[in-house]
C-alpha cells in the first residue's frame, strides 16, 4: 500500500485545537470536556508539558470496571503515562503501522518537547482513502485518454 505524506499534511488540514485537561481535573470534568468536543481522547498537560493523555479506554477500563467515583477520581490517577508520540515530518504509513502494532487510538504529535496536535487513526484512515481516491481518479484519467503526463 502506498501512502504518501507526512504528519503536518495531515495536522494542516485539522483545525489546529488541541483539547487538554489538566491532571487536577476530575475524570468525569474531562468526561463532559470530551463528550463537548466530540473527542475520544485528551491531552493532560501540566501548562505547557504533556504528562500524560486520557481516553475513553483509560475511563472505561480503570473507572468503570474498577468501580471508582468518576466525580471523585483526579484524572492523573488514570491517565496514561507511557505515551507513545510522533513528529510532524514522520510518514502517515509508519505512523499507520505504529498506532496498529501498539494497539492505540490517538498519537499525540510533538515538534521538539512542543505539542502541534493529536492525530487518530480515524484521521490516518481519511487520509488513506484520499490517498486511494485521488490515485483511483489519476488511473481513470490516464485509461480514458486524458493523461497529459
């Protein structure tokens, strides 16, 4: 499969937001945050630094199944803290296989210690399929006569 394209391709057509919490907030604070920003996941940033991200998974798995309070339980007591990040100029097909070998949802992206954003792999499937899409239409254009090279 060839996918073409960098990370930043991929951040420069997203918004630019990049939803935080802080590790004080309450899981069920980051709850509605995630629930307001139709989100699966946040960044937990202590001002500028990323100590760590929380998701639906985290919630599901250490509040739910465990049968703690969400309205009493600090986020940093949940998050996860063994992140695994990627940089801008990184390829979209490593950062596919990345996110499918490790089995995660969302890859937050750092340019030096500097967060830039947070990508999905719902966004990395879009781009995928515009890769696809775009290919596809060359191929029909060039069957039909219409390459001009």
């Amino acid at each position: 499969m060839d996918v073409s394209g960098t990370i930043d391709a991929i951040l420069n057509q997203k918004s630019g937001e990049i939803f935080t919490v802080s590790p004080n907030a309450t899981v069920f604070e980051a709850i509605e945050m995630m629930d307001n920003k139709n989100v699966g996941a946040l960044l937990v940033m202590e001002g500028k630094k990323l100590v760590g991200m929380f998701s639906e998974r985290d919630y599901t798995r250490k509040i739910v199944l465990r049968g703690k309070r969400s309205r009493e339980t600090k986020v940093a007591e949940i998050m996860s803290t063994n992140l695994t990040v990627t940089h801008p100029r990184e390829p979209v097909e490593k950062c596919l296989r990345l996110m499918t070998d490790k089995r995660i949802r969302h890859l937050p992206v750092l340019d030096e210690d500097k967060v830039v954003g947070v990508i999905s792999i719902g966004d990395l499937v879009k781009w995928v399929i515009s890769c696809q899409s775009a290919a596809i239409a060359h191929l029909e254009n060039y069957i039909s006569g219409g390459y001009t090279g």
